[in-house]
C-alpha cells in the first residue's frame, strides 16, 4: 500500500476541513493510501520522519502550501505534493486557481 501525509489547517475554511478529516482520509484510503492525518504546527518540519512517504497531500490556505513546499525542499525531498485549497472569499492567488 502507498503511504500519505494529510496535512492541514485546522483553521482553514472556518474549520470544515478539521470536521472533515475522516472523510477525506477515507476517499484516499478507497485509492490505495495508507493516509495519517496530521495538523500542521508552523513550528516544526512536516516533513520529519516522513520523508519516504509517496505523497502529501496538503489542505488550506495559500500560506500552508507555501510552509509544505518549502519545508520539502529544506529537506531535499522530491515527493508529490496534493492540494486542497479552501476558499475564504478572499483574494489570494493560489485560491482563484
């Protein structure tokens, strides 16, 4: 089986993302993921003793998939990188894609 990271804010979204945590990990697990959920703590690399996972997949605001991808690279990591973005109604570029 395949191995997931689900990183999110749980702050994003008015927290629908956080109340939907089950669900989502669930649609990933149906597609042949091994998924651990985890918060994401702006203080630590998420990427720590995750570093052999076969993809992350990140949900919240623009600022959470900057923090994931950098922290990738801080590490010299090359792992596919899933995104949920959640819409605010604000006028952040990565959450008009």
């Amino acid at each position: 089986m395949k191995t997931a990271v689900f990183l999110y804010n749980p702050e994003s979204g008015k927290g629908k993302i956080a109340r939907n945590v089950g669900c989502i990990s669930t649609i990933f697990q149906a597609y042949g993921y091994d998924v651990t959920p985890q918060r994401i703590d702006f203080t630590a690399n998420p990427f720590d003793g995750n570093e052999t996972i076969d993809l992350m997949v990140v949900a919240g605001g623009d600022g959470t998939v900057n923090y994931a991808v950098n922290a990738m690279k801080r590490k010299g990591l090359d792992i596919p990188i899933g995104v949920i973005c959640v819409r605010l109604h604000s006028h952040h570029d990565l959450q008009q894609i």
